[in-house]
C-alpha cells in the first residue's frame, strides 16, 4: 500500500461542460517529491485543491497514510499547503507568521518557540524573525511560508508554483534550497508547476497533465528519453524536440519527397507505413564522413547559450535544431551535413501519437 493514493479520481466543476480532472490514478511512496507538470488549464490546481479539500471530489477516493480524506474536514486533513502568493499575514513579524497556526491551535508557546527557532535555522531565517514581510525579499517570504508549512509537520507538503514570483536568480537558489530541505526532511511532497525545467531539476517522480488526464508518469529520466506520446516529447525539453514525419519500408526512412536514408538496425522490427520520428536536438549530430547518411542543412539561426549552442537549421523540406558544445565557427548561411543518432530516436504512430518504441 502506498502512501498517499489517487484512484480514478474525477473532478467536474458545476456548470462546466468538461471534467477538470478525468480518472487520476496514481500513488505516491512516502518520503517522494513528486510533479505535478503540465501547461496552464490542465488540471494541475484543481488536484490541489482536491487533496487540501477546498474542492469537493465528484468521483473516486484519494487516500493519505491508508485513510480515505474525501469527505474529512479541510483543517483536518493534515496537509500543508505552500501559496505562490506566499499568503503572509502583513502585519505579523516572520516569527508570528511562522508561530500563527500553531497559537491558533493553543500549542504550548515553548513548544512554539522551538518548533520556529528549528525551521529558521534550518531555512536561514534566524536574522529576519523580528521582520515583518514588507521588510524581507521575495526569497525571505517565500521561506517564511516554508517555515510555516513545517512547523505543523504535516503528512504531505502542497506546494502550488512556489517559484512563481521570484526572479530567476532567486527561482534557482530558492529551488535548490526546497530540494536540499526535501533531503533533509524527507517529507512527503506534491510540487505543482508549468515549468518543465524546474520539474526535471526537482522531482523524483513527475506526473504529466493534460486536459484533466494523465500523460505519464516517470523520473525526470525516463520522461525525457522515453515520452509516451507526442504532447510529452514537445512539452519536455529546451528546444523542443525534432519531429520529423516519415515513411518506412523494408531498407529506408524517407524523409519527406527526396531525403533517403538507410534503415538503421534499431527500426527492423517497423512495419512498413506512416510513423513520427522524435529526435532531441543533441541526437542531430555533423557528420564529416562522405559514405554515411546525411542532409545538408543550412544555419537559419544561432542561439549560443555559454555552454552549449543551439543551431536552427533548414532544408527544402525540413527544420530542425542541433545542439553542440563545440561547433563554434559556423555561421549563419553556412551548409553543413546531418546525421541523426537513430538509436536515440523516439517512434510515434501517426494516429494515436503514442510512443510505439521502448527503448
Ligand atoms: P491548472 O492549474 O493546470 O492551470 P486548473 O486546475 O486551474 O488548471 O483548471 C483545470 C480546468 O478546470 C480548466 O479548464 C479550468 O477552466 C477549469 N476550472 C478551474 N476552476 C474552475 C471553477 N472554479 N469553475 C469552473 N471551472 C474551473
């Protein structure tokens, strides 16, 4: 048994024509930082919602530490939740906020007073509990809203875009920190965000929404190298991944009208028809040998990013990116030949967009 279970959990608003959130089924291990991922609309905080109870569940059970919550009261179903608006009480030094819930519920002020020195000290807030929010950063706010969330020691933490209004300087340190405080606390969490960067970096396991379903579900590994459909592939990784349409038969891939390659050995067991082929933009590589396959490509555009650089690059009848860590003296207008790293490729059907290849 799992510690906090989702079975075919559906939500419809009233007076909405479609479900918000259609069969949810997943679990979750105790101690896991899971994401909830996906674009603006696809269900992401209505399951929030759901699990805090601000919601009432239309069909199916969620279950925390073998319990069913469906209908247990908000306040009592020992969840935390941590607000992008960080939601800080304005009038309240960071040490009251911290304290707030806890004063609420009459817990002893030594007790009290522990609990907020420990969360301070492990978010490095100790110098700014006498502050009150107008006084702190955006970092500092959102991790009194931490602190708040942990001293009640909650059975699963709800964190809803917590890096949505910081900068990106802050998003990072602020997204290591949460990770480091995860390590440390191995709590229970359920991360919601639209950014597939930040769920590749912190997740252990990432649950991929779209339109109220799920897409997949997997380690940020397996999500990038292996997506079970199309909107996964596009929706996970920067710059979006190549998708090429093509038709197979017994000895070629074409590539549109006239570009022909050989099959390679990693596509034998491909019936002869329609496919997609997916392939990120470190799978297209230059090849400087004559006797292999190749297209030649012109640079449309170049995107140096310190480390790496992107090229854009088109054909007659394709565009495409690749990805490199040297290539510096090409430029734009410059023709160069293409090779693709086959045995990296993912294979879509043409009509399902699922992924028909398990690599
Ligand atoms: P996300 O958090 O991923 O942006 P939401 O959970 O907010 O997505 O929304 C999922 C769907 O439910 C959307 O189609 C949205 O319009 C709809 N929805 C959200 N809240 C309500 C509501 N209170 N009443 C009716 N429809 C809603």
């Amino acid at each position: 048994m799992s510690y906090i279970e989702f079975e075919n959990l559906s939500k419809k608003y009233n007076n909405a024509e479609k479900y918000a959130l259609k069969n949810i089924d997943f679990n979750i291990e105790k101690g896991e930082f899971v994401v909830i991922l996906g674009p603006s609309g696809s269900g992401k905080s209505t399951l929030l919602d759901l699990i805090c109870g601000f919601e009432d569940i239309t069909d199916g059970e969620i279950r925390i530490d073998s319990k069913i919550i469906n209908n247990i009261e908000p306040k009592n179903r020992d969840v935390s939740m941590v607000f992008q608006n960080y939601a800080l009480y304005p009038h309240l030094t960071a040490y009251e906020n911290i304290a707030f819930g806890m004063k609420i519920r009459k817990e002893n002020k030594k007790e009290i007073d522990e609990k907020v020195k420990w969360a301070a000290k492990i978010l490095k807030l100790e110098e700014c509990l006498k502050s009150k929010p107008k006084n702190l950063s955006g970092g500092q706010r959102q991790r009194i809203a931490l602190a708040r969330a942990m001293v009640r020691n909650p059975k699963c933490f709800l964190m809803d875009e917590p890096l949505s209004n910081l900068d990106a300087k802050l998003r990072n340190s602020t997204s290591n920190e949460i990770r480091n405080l995860h390590n440390e606390l191995k709590a229970t969490t359920i991360y919601v965000t639209h950014d597939q960067v930040e769920a590749l970096s912190m997740a252990d396991k990432i649950v991929i929404l779209n339109n109220g379903e799920i897409q997949q579900i997997g380690t940020p590994f397996e999500i990038y190298n292996n997506p079970s459909n199309v909107f996964v592939a596009t929706f996970i990784g920067r710059p979006q991944i190549n998708l090429f349409d093509v038709y197979i038969d017994e000895d070629s891939i074409f590539f549109g009208e006239s570009i022909k390659f050989n099959k390679p050995k990693e596509f034998n067991s491909l019936n002869k028809g329609k496919y997609i082929i997916g392939l990120r933009s470190e799978d297209t590589i230059k090849v400087e040998n004559d006797n292999e396959d190749f297209i030649e490509a012109s640079v449309e555009k170049i995107e140096y990013l310190g480390s790496e650089t992107i090229f854009y690059l088109s054909n007659n009848e394709m565009k495409f990116t690749l990805k490199d860590y040297g290539l510096n003296n090409l430029k734009i207008g410059d023709k160069i030949n293409i090779g693709f790293k086959f045995d990296k490729a993912n294979i879509f059907d043409r009509l399902t967009k699922q992924n028909i290849r398990s690599k």
